[in-house]
C-alpha cells in the first residue's frame, strides 16, 4: 500500500514539474521573441528549466522497477 502511495506522491509531483517546465520555456521564448529580454533573468530561467528537468529524470527512475538481468 505505500508503494502505490509513494507511485501517486511521484507522478503527482511528474505532473507538476512538467506543468512548471513547460511555462518556463514559453515564458523564455516570449521573452526572447520580444526584443526586450533581460539576459540575466532568461539565464536564471534556463537554468530553473534544467533543474527541473533533472528532478524530473530522477522521478521517472525512481517509478521504473529495478530489474536484476
């Protein structure tokens, strides 16, 4: 039973990151579509983009079960 509890817990924040990595890369093409772009804000914002998207290969390995060859 909290093997599925901790599988929900996981996909719940999959879907949440996601969601947050998703924004983040609209938000950085429209400001880079926009001319008006703050080099350093859109640093911040690619670098929050790559840790999320770490978080969210280190969540996907954790659903995958470990399989002994």
């Amino acid at each position: 039973m909290a093997v599925l509890f901790e599988t929900h817990e996981i996909e719940t924040r999959l879907g949440l990151l996601r969601e947050e990595h998703q924004d983040l890369d609209a938000a950085i093409m429209a400001m880079l579509a926009s001319g008006t772009m703050d080099q350093l804000q859109v640093a911040r914002m690619k670098r929050r983009k790559l840790r999320i998207k770490d978080e969210i290969q280190m969540l996907e390995s954790r659903l995958v079960p470990d399989i002994i060859a």
